[in-house]
C-alpha cells in the first residue's frame, strides 16, 4: 500500500475530494489539516485527523511538528488582504523542508477579463477584480519561492467549481436563480471530481514550476447553463433582470469578466480524460444519482 504524508491547508470541497481519491486507490493517508475553527480531532472518510487552528491572527504552533514530517503539502486557503496566509506564517519552514510536491490552488480570475476570447496559461494576467489581483499575487510569491529556494511546487488555475452537492439544479430547485441578460459573456468551470483527479495524477507526474488551468471542454454562458438545468427539472418562468440591475458586488464582478479558458495544457501533460467534458454530463450525472 502507498503512504502519503498530506498537509492540508484549508479543507474544503476539493481537498476533501482529494483524500477521498486517494481512498480509493487505496492509498494509506496521514492527514493533517487547517481550520478557522479550535483545533480537534476529526475522522474523514474512515481517516482519523488532526485539524489545527489557523487564521490570519493566530495559529495553533503544534501544527509546525505535522507541517514539518509532510511530503505533500495542498494549500487552498486564498489570501487575506492581499497576502497568502501560509507563506506569511511558514515560508522560513518551508524553504527548509524536505517536501516533494506542493500544490496551489488558484484562479482563472488573474486571467481579468478578455472580451470572450480564449486564454492559455501564457495569456496575460490583468486581473480586474480584487480577489483576482489577490490570487495573481500570491501565485508570484510561491512562484518566487520556487525559484529561490528550488521548492516543488506547481500551481492550478481552478474555474468555476460545480459539485454533486452545490450546482445549478440545486440552486434552480431552491428557487435561489435569476437570469441574467448579458450578450456573449462566457465563463468556464470544472466539476470537483475532476479536480481530485488531476490532483491525483500530479502525484506521479510532477513537474516544479508550472501553471495549468483546470477547466471543462465547454465554457458557456450562465445563462445557457440554467436554462438547460431547467429544462432537466422542468422549471418555468425564472425571472430574468438586466445585467446593471445586479446587486451582489461577487456578481457584478462575475459578469464584469467574460473569458474561454484552455484546458488543453492540463490534459495533454497528464494524458488526462474529463469525466465532465461539459456541464451536459456533469448536470446529467448529477441529476440522474443525487437529485
């Protein structure tokens, strides 16, 4: 049985969607995790775990003794005020350890806004909303720390995530959807699963210093994804609203930037199949075991 000596920053969906691939191929895992939240033992998917306290303000120190026996290190904590949290508290440990494989999740949001057209990992970066000017900050400092200090790391440009568990048939279900007009605005996302995969793969094919985003085959509007999640659930009259009518600023900023991101660096290097090539199977696959 293969051992793996993970340290999670952050334990969200995708993370957690990693272990559990690791699970499966039978991998025997060591897991330490973050959390906002007081330190605790946990158990994940059979696996008993140590999450440690870490926020901007503070940390719990008995994570450094876990940190320090990691082989592989998972970071998907975003920045805080323009600043990644994990190399603020632990870049000296970091430049001094013996892990093989460090991995940051970032997003197609440094990308900015491209009028629609594609974008590949050698698009310029012109990221117009903060978060994105956030994200594309901190993927220059570990790409910095890479550099300087020969560290493994690569880096993953995640689109719009979509689950099993949060996706449009749910929300439509909820009644929690409008839509929204705006002519050609595309954006691309990913199924969770996918993700994992990806993740998993990297593990043999590792390769220090590379950027890949992680979308699907289709980028589209969010307008055509909802209606044919509504068509799937046979759901009428959504209210539609205009583009400049939308209040949320997370919102404003979505439909602020329209851009196809390019999946094929990801998938030609690690010889990678979707198993959501678009939202048609995904949302098909979802509705037909969760719904």
């Amino acid at each position: 049985m293969k051992e793996i000596n993970i340290f999670c920053f952050g334990f969200g969906q995708v993370a957690k969607n990693f272990i559990k691939k690791l699970g499966i191929e039978k991998y025997n895992i060591n897991l330490s995790t973050t959390s906002r939240s007081e330190s605790s033992k946990e158990t994940f998917e059979g696996i008993d775990y140590n999450s440690y306290l870490f926020n901007s303000d503070k940390f719990d120190q008995n994570l450094v003794v876990k940190l320090k026996e990691a082989d592989h290190i998972l970071v998907s904590i975003p920045p805080k005020n323009e600043e990644d949290l994990v190399l603020k508290n632990f870049s000296k440990f970091l430049e001094s350890s013996k892990v093989k494989w460090i991995t940051y999740l970032s997003a197609t949001s440094v990308y900015g806004d491209h009028k629609g057209e594609w974008v590949n990992e050698n698009s310029k970066t012109n990221p117009i909303s903060n978060k994105g000017v956030a994200r594309l900050k901190a993927e220059n400092s570990w790409i910095s720390l890479e550099k300087n200090n020969k560290l493994p790391v690569q880096i993953f440009r995640l689109s719009g995530i979509y689950s099993n568990e949060k996706n449009i048939l749910v929300r439509l279900k909820s009644g929690d959807v409008k839509l929204i007009n705006k002519k050609d605005h595309y954006f691309s996302r990913i199924h969770v699963d996918d993700i994992a995969n990806i993740l998993f793969k990297s593990l043999s094919k590792f390769k220090s210093g590379e950027i890949y985003n992680l979308s699907d085959d289709k980028p589209s509007s969010s307008k055509e994804i909802t209606l044919y999640g509504a068509k799937m659930l046979n759901i009428e009259n959504i209210e539609n609203i205009e583009v400049h009518a939308i209040k949320s600023e997370m919102l404003k900023n979505f439909y602020n930037e329209s851009k196809k991101v390019s999946n094929k660096k990801v998938k030609n290097y690690f010889n990678y199949n979707l198993m959501f090539p678009s939202y048609i199977e995904g949302l098909n696959y979802i509705r037909d075991n969760f719904i």
